[in-house]
C-alpha cells in the first residue's frame, strides 16, 4: 500500500494551507478558519505544547463538546509528536478519572462547560496538574496560543499512536484502543473508495468529535481539501439548516438521527438538494427507516461495519441501496456490506476454523486500519489480535458473494442511539446495592433507540425496591445515558449448568413485555 509520505496526519493541514490556502477548512458556530488560518493555529497548539514542557509521546486529554478547537488540537498534538486521549463528555468525574488513570495525561483540556468535571477531577487525581480552558471568561486556551512560540518538528511517523480512544474491557475497565496515523490514514483511502468522494464535497459532523465516528469521517474529507461544517450538537433543524445554507453534501448519521430527521415537521420545507450521501453505522437500520429514508431525503447511503480498533471493515455502497432490486439485493439490504479495498473478513467457529458461507460464527478482521493493541494492556491486546487477526466478539456470516450479516453485536452490549453500553460495568453498580441479590442487564430492541438498556433485577428476600430506585441508584454511579431505562423484576435468573446466567433466555422472555419502567 503507499502512504503519505510517511507524514502524521498533522501533514493534512499543512499541505491543503499550500493547496488551498483560501478555502474554508473548519465552519463552526458562525466562524470560519480558512486552510492557511487552521495551520497557522496547529502550529501554535504545538508549539505551546512543547512551551509548558510536554514531549514527544504525552498524552493530552480533551473534554470537550464539539468545536473548531477540537479540530485544531487533534492536529497541533499531532504535529507536537504527542498522542491525543479524547474522553466522551457525558462520563462521570468518577468515570473520567479511571480512563485518565491508564493514559496519565500531561495536560486536561477543558471546554468552559466542564469546569465543575475539571475541578472534581484534581480531588480525585492531584497528580493532573496542567488545564488549559476552551472558552468562557477564562479562556486560558486562547491566551497560551496568542503566545505560543514556534514548534519544534518532532521525528515522528505514522505508526506513531494519534490518539487512544478508550472502549470497554472484558473485566468491565475501560480500555484505551490506541490509533496509529497510519489506521485513520488507511481508513480514509478505503472511505474515499466507498463513498465516491470528492473534492468538491463539504462534510457536515453531527456526531460527537470524542468518538472515533466523527474523527474518522473529518480525516477522510480533510484528506482531500473538503470543507468541515460543525454542529456543536446534533439538531434536525440546524442539520437541515448546514445542508441547505452551507451547502453540505456528506454527513455521518446514526440511525436514530436519520429518524429524527424524518419525523422532523421541517424536512419538507427544507432544500436538501445539495446532500449527496449519507453515510450510517453505530447499529443496524431497520428496515422500515432504510426504506423511509431512501424515498423522503433523496441522496445516496452508505453504511460502514466496524469498531473502534478496526474502524471500517466492509461497506454496503451506494450501489448497494435499491428500493427496486431483486430478492436478493432486497435481502442484502439488511446486510454490512463487503470487505473494504485491503480488509480481510474471516467467520469462524469456537475454534477459530473458517465456516462456510451462510454459517455463524464469530467476525475476524484484518487490514492496515486495525489497531496493533490497547494502552498499557498487553493481556486484552493478546486476547484481541492473533495471528494479525482482530477477533471482533461480534457474531455473523458471510453469504455466498461475501456480504456481511451482523447476527448480534457482541452478545453483552447494548448499542442505544448508536453508542455502545457495556453491561458488565452497569452490573457491578446494581449488584453494590444492599437490596439486590442478582442482577442482568440486557439489550431490547426498541422502536426510536434501536436497543433500551434493561435491568432484570433479584431482590434479597424480604428486602423491597422499585423501579425507580434501580435507576436511581445507577443514575447516582453512571452517567445518565447508561441508566436502565426498563426495569424487570423476578424471582431468579435462568442459568446454565455451570452457574452462568442465560442472557438469551432473558431476552427472548422478554422481547415484547410490558416493562416495569420505560
């Protein structure tokens, strides 16, 4: 495969700035950053890096919403030789200070917004003893680039880590999935194949800019010189309003947002004729909503399969979404898509023999976009890749001209809105709590979410509680979007002779009962 040049991604900005140095590279709540304007601010984020002391390999960790900034710390920590440690806004102190814990980050950058999490954070970890803010009345952020000196080149190369995006364990900690220049930059080759893109195109993000979605998306576009319209949040009229006043042409969705796009009283009303295609994945569409959305927005869909440590590994093209086809480019439809240009996929059985078509088994992946491992974790790395092979924990088959059908996505995690919830961290929650005996947590599908994190809870005897209290205490532990929304409680858990609880036999008990709380 050729690379680019051996560059790190920070050579994306730097060489557009020669290309096109006019063009508008970042667009974000009424500002515009030109090419030339975005590399001058990555080479004063690196060069203030390197003023406070940070060296090549420091991780920096950025708690923020959506921004310009976001975009231009990703690629000045590059260009200082150092590795960026996104963190997902919505944790708790508590849940931040475990992912910082692993990576030990030299410097927290925090926008204005989360201040009150910044400042529990040094109670938990007096150690983080550098913050920059983003934003408000003390925006240090601004100050320490308006007085950044030049940076000094490091002698990096794009098997360097860009970023440790941190993911759930086995054990239920969090582990951080550590993505090298050279992953992202082979994902977007294989991206700019799937998509048809072009330079010409203006990528709109709506997802947030901590997860691996959004990034991967922004650095396939950037690639090719493509203008980056930002939401600070996803918003059916404000989406609507980038389309038709900014001109955007691609946006990553996730199925949830495509829906609320659709049931939106403005969709009507709006031109969205400059979208050229939409690109979808965090969970399976359902049928109906693929179908709604290929006859009401009127572009091109592409769907991507993936986790974090393999980013995309097959795609389902445009050519792929017919509304009009065969029984068989019908079914497929429902189908992941083919490998992507360099991607092997394998299923195979429990003991890593290859099955035939049209046979479950567990997905193996292997392409120059997976991660060679975890931070600070040889173990979960070992058990994860062998051979070169990533063994997902997602389940599937192939059919007969390789097209990939998704049977569960991993058997413990619930993908609610497009994010994944670990059960095994909820579990531990809800088993600290003096009034219960056992607890499961499960995925149910459910209409607007695509999955609904439900609890199936065993009381101690004579102890009571309610389904109120359940999610209260979890909403005390856990931010808000892993909470039990579903509440079941019975008498026992069904277990396999060996003890284990049978998370099947719960789901299928109960798919289509009345919840307790919803």
């Amino acid at each position: 495969m050729s690379h680019f040049c051996g560059w790190t991604l920070d050579a994306i900005p730097r060489h557009n700035a020669a290309r096109f140095p006019d063009r508008a590279a970042v667009i974000c709540r009424g500002s515009r950053l030109s090419w030339r304007e975005l590399d001058q601010r990555v080479d004063r984020v690196a060069g203030a890096l390197a003023a406070v002391g940070l060296k090549p390999g420091d991780r920096v960790a950025l708690l923020l919403s959506n921004c310009s900034e976001f975009i231009e710390l990703y690629f000045g920590i590059s260009r200082a030789g150092m590795i960026a440690v996104p963190i997902n806004y919505r944790l708790t102190p508590r849940e931040t200070a475990t992912i910082l814990g692993s990576s030990r980050p030299e410097l927290l950058v925090v926008g204005q917004a989360y201040q009150a999490t910044a400042l529990a954070l040094e109670e938990l970890m007096p150690t983080l003893r550098r913050r920059w803010v983003v934003g408000g009345p003390a925006d240090s952020y601004a100050e320490t680039l308006a007085l950044a000196p030049p940076p000094i080149p490091p002698a990096g190369n794009e098997d360097d880590p860009f970023a440790i995006f941190f993911t759930s364990g086995t054990t239920g900690l969090p582990k951080g999935a550590v993505v090298s220049h050279r992953n992202l930059e082979a994902n977007a080759f294989n991206q700019c194949i799937a998509d048809a893109s072009r330079p010409s195109d203006i990528n709109l993000v709506a997802s947030p800019l901590y997860h691996m979605g959004a990034v991967f998306m922004a650095t396939t576009y950037m690639l090719l010189g493509c203008t980056q319209v930002i939401l600070p949040q996803f918003d059916p009229p404000a989406w609507f309003q980038a389309v038709e006043g900014e001109g955007a042409t691609v946006s990553l969705l996730i199925p949830t947002m495509i829906n609320s796009l659709l049931n939106h009283a403005e969709l009507g009303a709006r031109d969205l004729s400059r979208l050229r295609l939409i690109f979808y994945g965090g969970g399976p569409m359902p049928p109906a909503l693929l179908r709604r959305a290929l006859q009401q927005l009127g572009c091109g869909f592409t769907q991507g399969y993936g986790l974090t440590e393999t980013l995309e590994a097959t795609f389902l093209t445009a050519s792929d979404h017919v509304l009009d086809g065969s029984e068989t480019q019908l079914r497929r439809l429902a189908s992941a898509g083919r490998e992507a240009a360099g991607a092997e996929v394998r299923i195979v059985d429990l003991a890593g023999q290859d099955l035939p078509a049209n046979e479950i088994g567990e997905i193996l992946v292997r392409s120059h976009s997976v991660i060679s491992g975890y931070w600070n974790s040889p173990e979960e790395t070992a058990a994860a890749i062998r051979d070169g092979w990533f063994y997902t924990g997602d389940l599937g088959y192939l059919d007969e001209d390789r097209y990939l059908f998704l049977v569960d996505r991993k058997k413990d995690m619930v993908v609610s809105g497009g994010v994944n919830i670990y059960t095994k961290e909820i579990e531990a929650v809800l088993y600290a709590h003096p009034a219960v005996l056992e607890a499961a947590v499960i995925a149910l599908p459910d209409e607007e979410w695509g999955e609904v994190v439900t609890a199936v809870v065993v009381l101690r005897p004579g102890m009571t509680m309610s389904a109120e209290q359940v999610i209260g205490h979890c909403t005390e532990q856990l931010a808000s979007f892993k909470k039990p929304r579903v509440v079941h409680f019975v008498d026992e858990l069904p277990k396999n002779p060996s003890g284990k609880i049978l998370k099947r036999d719960l789901r299928d008990l109960f798919r289509g009962s009345s919840p307790a709380v919803s």
